[in-house]
C-alpha cells in the first residue's frame, strides 16, 4: 500500500507546484517549459518520429496477422458496447474539441507558411497533408498501441488496469521493473493531468469565443471565460456519479451526431464539388505518403522548416502521447470483448477517416477563399486563431444555428474529455479498478478543473501546446515500451498454445 500512496503523493505534488506556478507566475512557467521541449526535440526529434511510427507499423502488422484473432478478454466474451456508441466514446475521448479548435486554422496556417516557397496550389496540397498527417493515422496508433497493451494484460492475463502493469507482469520480482513501473504510472499521471488541463483550456477558449459571436461582441472579457469554465465543471460532476457507460456513451453520442450534423450541413452548403474533390485529393495524398511521412525529419530543408517541423509535426506527436496514458486506459476499459483486429481497425481507420473528411470540409472552404483571393480567414490565423471556425460558419447560412451547435459540441466533447480522464485517473489511484469510487472520480475532477485555471491564465493557445508537451516528454519512451511488452506477451502466449 505504500507505493500507490508514494505515487499519489509525488504526482499530485509535481502537478500541484506547476499548478500554483503557473497561477502566480504563467510566463515564467512557460518560458521555462518552452527551454526544455526545444532542447528535447532538437536532441531527440528522431525518436519521437521513429516511435511514433513503430507504433503505427507495429498494431497493423497485429491487426493483419494471426494474432489479429485474440480477444481482449474470455475467448467466448462479446464487447460491452455497439460498434457506433465504442466508436463515438474513443473518438470524443481522444480529440473531440480539437478537431472544432483546428478544423480551418491548421489548414491556413500550413498554407500561410508554405506559400512562401512554393506556388499556392503545392501550399493547399501540402497543407491538407499535413494536416492529415497530424490528425491520421499516428494519432490512432499511439492511442491504440497504448489501450491494446493495457486492454491485453487487464483481460488476457489478469493484470490490473496500470500502464506499469505489463511491465511488471512480465519481469516479476525484478527491482528495476518496479522502479521503472512506478516511474511509468508517475509520469502517466502527470501526462494525464496537464494534458487534459491544457485540452480544457483551449475548449473554454473556443466556447466563449462563440458565445461572444452569438452575442455580437468582438472581444472575448474575462468574466465570460470564467463563466464558461465554471459551466463545464458544473457539467462534468453528474456525468462523475454515474456509471461510465451510461455518462460516456450519452454525451459522446450527442456530440458526434452533432459533428456529423456540422461536417454534412457544411458539404452541403459549401462550394460542394470542391469540398468534394479535396477530400479525395486529400484522402488519396494520405495514403500514398503517410508511411514515408513518419519517418521524415525535415533534416535539410532549413531552419525555419526545422522550426515550423518542430511547431507542429513534433508537438502533435508528443501531444498525442500526453494524452495516451488516459485515452489508452479509458480505451482498453471500454474495448473489451473485442479481438485485437476488430480493436486496431476500429480504432485507428474510423476516427482517421472521419478526420480526413471534417478537414477537407472546413479546410477545404478555407483554402477555397484563400485560393480565390479572398483572405479574411487566412489573416484571422494570425489575429485571432480561435474565431476562425466560427467566421468560415459566419460565410453559410444559417450561421446562428451552425454557431450554437458547434459551441454545444466543443462543450460537450470537453466534457466527455474530462470525465474519461477522472476515471483513468481514479482506476489509478485505486490500483487498477476499473470502476473506481464516485469520490475519487470528483476529487481528480476538481484537480483538473484547477489545473486548467493556470493553463487558462496563459491567455494563449502556444503557451498551452509547450506545456501540455513538457507533461508528454517523459511518456515518449514509456509508450515504446510498452510496445515491446505487448508483443512479448503475444509471443509468450503462442508459445504456450503451441505446447499445449
């Protein structure tokens, strides 16, 4: 008992003095952090590239080969939830509001960049690619390496619900497995906390910033920041007290029915054919490079590509491991029953498809006017990233609906972040239960609602991104290991059937 303890007490800490840190002192804090996450990608942006895309290779070669039949639990157990209802859960969980945050602007800033060293029509081209690329495929896999490893030791071997399980589990006994355990559920959780802190941060900035349009004002106060942060928590503590699937599957439903609403009205009512034809286009760009794209470090092409490489394509990456501790647990709790090749397909080709269509819709339109000499969004990038989606929704019509859906969306998918969180974050604090106490989910709601104030004062979406990255450094390695230890518990396994 008194290393869970140990655990609570250092990782609480540890988010507790970055939490009061950044309360008194936020650019001190981010100046800091910045220090360490550019020295970090500088020195080790190859492994970040080369784990990330081992990650990717390594479930597909599962999902295509004999090991793709294992069932994540009892060989006759059936999953707990529907095909839709699982994939709406891990979808809201692992993105949700990022994909309304980023939906025009990341799609505009590539280009921005780009334009200045190629002819417009390469920058549009290369600008949906990347964009693909840091919502596609990588994304998925190191959500999913993470969830299946975690989900195959719970229910295959008995293990509890730890990212150190699969470690200990297969050195037992062995000191160094302990100490490097306890370091993976330590950084785990801190990854998890400033992750989701930051995530909530941005979802209140989007929030109000589409109520202030609904209100026709131009600035976005204070005051109605703090509304809007005290609304979610205020939302986020029922879904706490009752049993996951019932909170989970209800608000990740709505949420994306909304987003589908959103991506099919804006097809529709858009420059439709274009739209069309940029989500083929894009679709088609993806797969031909996304393999080669992973193992591209931009080595050659400058400084200010290196830079723009580092801003972006590392920074998602990481980003992506911060969050996989919670969405990896909160996956695995949700996927059992399933093989492991109904996991990887589901989990890393539904989400990847829908992001392919949603950026070519919204970042299809955005390139359009940006194309055809209008350049109002464009320069909103620059000027004020968080309004765009709700400009471009400004330009079709019915945009007081289309506003109030996508704030109600953005709302709910922070809410389901949020809630997914505490209960990983409880299941922890309880070694392993996967249904962990009410009180213990709102006591790691509460922590996290006062985590993202600090993230909040940042007052900037940068400052967010480098310290949701110092969170994920650590879990950089731990996600790679872990890898190995699932496919050698795989191997141990095929082994053991091959005696019997």
């Amino acid at each position: 008992m008194k290393k869970p303890n140990a655990l609570l007490v250092c990782s609480l800490s540890v988010i507790a003095v970055i939490g009061i840190w950044g309360v008194i002192d936020i650019q001190s804090l981010v100046a800091w952090a910045n220090g360490i996450v550019q020295q970090t990608f500088r020195s080790r942006g190859w492994f970040v590239m080369l784990a990330a895309s081992g990650m990717l290779i390594g479930c597909l070669f599962l999902a295509f080969s004999p090991y793709g039949n294992i069932r994540l639990g009892q060989d006759d157990e059936q999953p707990e939830f529907s095909t839709v209802t699982w994939i709406s859960m891990l979808f809201s969980a692992g993105m949700g509001v990022g994909l309304l945050f980023w939906a025009v602007a990341e799609p505009l800033t590539h280009f921005n960049f780009i334009s200045g060293m190629a002819p417009d029509f390469i920058a549009a081209q290369q600008a949906m690619l990347a964009t693909n690329f840091h919502w596609g495929l990588h994304a998925w896999a190191i959500y999913g390496s993470t969830a299946l490893t975690i989900a195959y030791f719970s229910f295959r071997r008995g293990t509890g619900m730890m990212v150190s399980a699969p470690i200990k589990d297969l050195f037992p006994g062995e000191r160094w497995a302990e100490w490097v355990g306890w370091l993976s559920d330590f950084s785990a959780i801190v990854a998890i906390a400033i992750g989701v802190g930051g995530s909530m941060a941005m979802g209140v900035f989007q929030v109000a910033d589409g109520i202030a349009v609904l209100g026709g004002r131009e600035t976005v106060g204070a005051l109605l920041i703090g509304i809007v942060f005290l609304a979610m928590v205020v939302a986020y503590i029922p879904a706490l007290l009752i049993d996951l699937g019932q909170g989970m599957a209800r608000l990740s439903n709505a949420a994306m029915l909304i987003a589908i609403c959103l991506v099919a009205y804006t097809v529709v009512l858009g420059p439709t054919e274009y739209l069309l034809n940029t989500v083929v286009q894009g679709f088609g760009d993806y797969v031909t490079n996304v393999i080669p794209r992973g193992f591209q470090t931009f080595t050659f092409f400058g400084d200010d590509v290196a830079k723009w490489f580092s801003d972006w394509t590392l920074t998602y990456m990481v980003w992506w491991i911060a969050w996989g501790p919670f969405v990896g647990v909160f996956v695995a709790r949700i996927s059992r029953g399933r093989t492991i090749r109904e996991f990887v397909i589901g989990v890393l080709f539904a989400p990847t498809l829908f992001s392919i269509l949603w950026f070519g819709a919204f970042g299809g339109i955005g390139l359009f006017e940006a194309l055809n000499g209008a350049g109002e969004l464009l320069t909103l990038t620059q000027t004020n990233i968080e309004r765009v989606t709700f400009a471009l929704l400004d330009r079709l019509p019915l945009s007081l609906i289309t506003t109030l859906a996508t704030v109600l969306a953005a709302f709910l998918f922070i809410v389901t972040s949020v809630v997914s969180a505490a209960f990983v974050l409880g299941t922890f604090s309880t070694d392993g239960d996967e249904n962990p106490p009410p009180r213990v989910r709102l006591i790691w709601g509460a922590l996290l609602g006062l985590l993202s104030v600090a993230m909040i004062l940042s007052g900037s979406v940068e400052s967010v991104k480098i310290l949701i990255s110092l969170g994920a450094l650590p879990f950089v390695f731990i996600s790679a290991l872990l890898m190995v230890c699932l496919f050698r518990g795989l191997r141990e396994e095929g082994q053991d059937h091959a005696d019997r």
